[in-house]
C-alpha cells in the first residue's frame, strides 16, 4: 500500500513509525512531515489545508490509503474532498469532526442523549454570558466553541475574572472566530484520563488509557500548553470506571452520532473527569491525541493500517484490539518560553542514541532541516517516550532518555507522572 499521512506533530511522527511496521505498508508519504517523520516517509511540502494540493497529490501517487492526523483538515473537511475523489481515507468526515470542532454542539450532543458531562449554557451575547455569571457558583470554566489549538480554556476563579474572560473570548477575539459562540460550563474535581478509541460508524474499540499534563509549568503551574508530556495506562482508570464509560459514555457516543445522521469514523479521543459523581465527559477529540498517541501507539500489538480498513469498511467488531501489558511515559521537550514566545533554528544533538536502546523513542513535533542538520522549529520540539515493565520503571526510563538528547533553550517539566505515585 501507498499511505499518505497528513500532519506534521509528534502524534504524526508517532502514526508514521507505527505505519513504517506494517509489512503492507510500501511507500509512505507525509504532508507536510517533520525531520523526524523523514526517517520513515517522504515528506512533501503540502499544508494540512491545502485540499486540492493535497488530492492531486493522492491521485498522482497512487495513495492507497490517507490517514488524517490534524483536527483543523478534519474539521474542514478534508476527509470528504478526498472521498469525493476516491481515496480511502482515515478519519471523521466534516458533518462528524464538528464532535471536536464545535463545543456547543458536543455539549447539546451530551445533554440530548443523556451521555454524563458537566452542567452548562451556551451563548453567542456577550451581555447575556455576563448576566449568567452574575448568578454562577465559581469556579466556573469558559471554553470558545470552536478550535483554538487546546488553548482556547479559561478557569475563572471569581466574577472579574470570568468577566475579564468573557471579553478576552467574545470581544477581544483572543482565539479569532473560535470565540464566536461560548460554552459557559460548571467546574468538576477529580483524576483526568484520557481514552482514544477506533469508530467504525457502529463499533467502538477502545485504546489503552492515558494521562495528559497540560500546564507549563511543574505542579501544574502556568499557562495552558498543548501537552508536556503523558502517561499510559492510567492506574486510575480501573475496571469499574471502564464498565461505567463503555455503559454510558462510548458507545452511546457513537450511537449518537450515527442517531444525528453523522456516522463518525476514525478515532475519537474521550476527554474524561473522573468526578464524586462518577465519569463525566470533559470533551471529545476527533482524532488521536498529541501527546497521548506518542505512549499509545508503541504499546498497540495490532497492524495499524489493518485497524484503520476495519473503521473505514466497517469491520472494526471482527478486529481484536491488542496492547502490551506495559507503560509507557512520554516527556516533552519545549523550547523555553513556549507557549508565549521561544527562539527557533538551534542544533539538535543526540537523537541517533535512540536507536541503540529497544522500547526508547524520540518523536519529533517542531523541528525541520537546516542542511544535514535537525534545527527546533516549534515549541514543543521533542517527545521522549520510553517504555518500562510498569509506570514507574517507564518514567525514570523515560527521564534518563532525556538527558541523550540537547538543545539550546531545552526546557521540559520534572514532574511528569507524579500521580501515579499517589496511585
């Protein structure tokens, strides 16, 4: 097969490499890849939205198969150009990515089908988000309805607060059009774990689980990132709250989706808080997540392209979806400053150890080439993933494998999977 991935992060690196191991995999291509992706794909210098670019690409290259890594292409609908003109491809079409592309929507979709989530209003006033706040408990939570690259999240402690949020979302535009419309939703308390899972229209099968680590800083302190590293399996997601979400929460997902007329195929990446009150749904992705893909894919026994035919042919219920009896711990590599302002174009030195250790990885999120030589080109650069007989052993395999590796303005969190020692 020709397979094409769309994308250019470490969750693209981490697809590539899981991709690059199917025996059935002949040529594969990325678009626009990374320094890292090169290893395994010939990268292609086409954008993620670029639609038309990227279908003539298929059809001259005989694409097999396409798989979309990206929310933004997802969202927009790349996914139907490239059916339109008959490329099989992996991934939500546009009247089913708009699970992850409009929060409004996923919180009507919950309420209407009784799936558990916060409570929660939605507007598209700001006057009348301000009159609502007047009478809210705080903490209170503000979320612009559309994509804001993970960023677009406020917890707002008091009323100025959620006031001055309110503007920075609605008015000031802070996160472009994405603050058009505003989910005003009540705050939950409790473990965060992340579930990716394969849709097949009808059958869902879900992943190992996860844990994501959003905030700059140690301690969960500053601002939002898109991730800074994660853990898999999650030990707080036992086998009750699994019984729980696959009653309550998956399935009845999908079976919504398909109920609204819009049959969603690919992955969808479950969000979940686990509360007093049980799981609720903290938010839907429509794709795999980044960093989580990084500790989920190496630890998937499965052929990976043989799962994604099963979600586009809809036989994902004759698939057994495998993972080994390990974990996995992934740190991010972040050019200092990031997410605000960081220096690109250093040198990168010590990625060739990686390939001297077995269950040792290092996926690429930022970086390019300047020559012969890899150069950071983001802010998150790296992600170093490192496997271990349980989490502990995976973690301080995962933080020795980051000293191998150097950059100037290196910067990472010390505290990734501290929660599993309260486990």
């Amino acid at each position: 097969m020709n397979v094409l991935i769309v994308g250019s992060g470490g969750r693209e690196h981490a697809i590539a490499a899981s991709v690059a191991k199917s025996p059935r995999a002949d040529k594969i291509y990325c678009a626009p890849g990374n320094a890292g992706i090169a290893e395994y794909a010939q990268c292609v210098p086409i954008g993620a939205m670029e639609f038309d670019k990227l279908r003539d690409f298929a059809k001259e290259n005989a694409i097999d198969l396409c798989i979309v890594g990206m929310d933004d292409p997802l969202v927009g609908g790349l996914v139907d150009v490239l059916e339109e003109a008959g490329i099989r491809t992996f991934g939500p079409k546009k009247n089913a990515a708009i699970l992850e592309g409009s929060k409004a929507f996923s919180k009507d979709l919950m309420k209407k089908y009784n799936i558990p989530t916060a409570a929660y209003e939605n507007f598209t006033d700001p006057k009348a988000a301000v009159a609502y706040l007047e009478t809210a408990k705080f903490p209170i939570v503000l979320k612009a309805d559309g994509l804001a690259l993970g960023k677009g999240v406020l917890i707002c402690k008091d009323l100025e607060e959620a006031k001055a949020g309110v503007k920075e979302i609605m008015l000031d535009k802070k996160f472009g059009t994405a603050g058009n419309e505003m989910v005003i939703e009540e705050f939950m308390t409790g473990r965060e774990v992340s579930v990716l899972s394969f849709v097949d229209g009808k059958t869902i099968k879900t992943m190992t689980s996860a844990q994501d680590h959003k905030r700059a800083g140690d301690g969960d302190t500053g601002l939002n990132t898109g991730g800074m590293g994660t853990f898999s399996p999650s030990p707080f997601y036992t086998k009750e709250v699994e019984e729980f979400c696959e009653k309550y929460v998956y399935q009845a997902t999908v079976d919504a989706m398909a109920a609204e007329g819009r049959p969603f195929k690919g992955v969808i990446f479950f969000g979940l808080m686990l509360t007093e009150d049980g799981p609720k749904v903290l938010e839907y992705n429509a794709r795999f997540g980044d960093p989580e893909a990084q500790v989920v894919l190496p630890r998937m026994k499965n052929d990976i392209l043989e799962v994604m035919e099963a979600c586009i042919d809809g036989t994902l219920d004759q698939v057994d979806l495998q993972f080994e009896d390990n974990a996995a711990v992934c740190v991010v590599l972040a050019s200092e400053g990031y997410p605000v302002s960081y220096e690109k174009g250093f040198p990168i030195t010590g990625l060739e150890e990686f390939k001297k250790h077995e269950g040792y990885y290092c996926f690429h999120a930022g970086t390019k080439f300047d020559g012969d030589q890899i150069v950071t080109n983001g802010g998150r650069v790296l992600g170093v993933t490192a496997k271990g007989k349980d989490l502990k052993e995976a973690r301080a395999n995962a933080y020795a494998a980051t000293e191998w590796v150097n950059f100037k303005n290196k910067y990472m969190r010390h505290d990734i999977g501290k929660a599993i020692d309260e486990a």
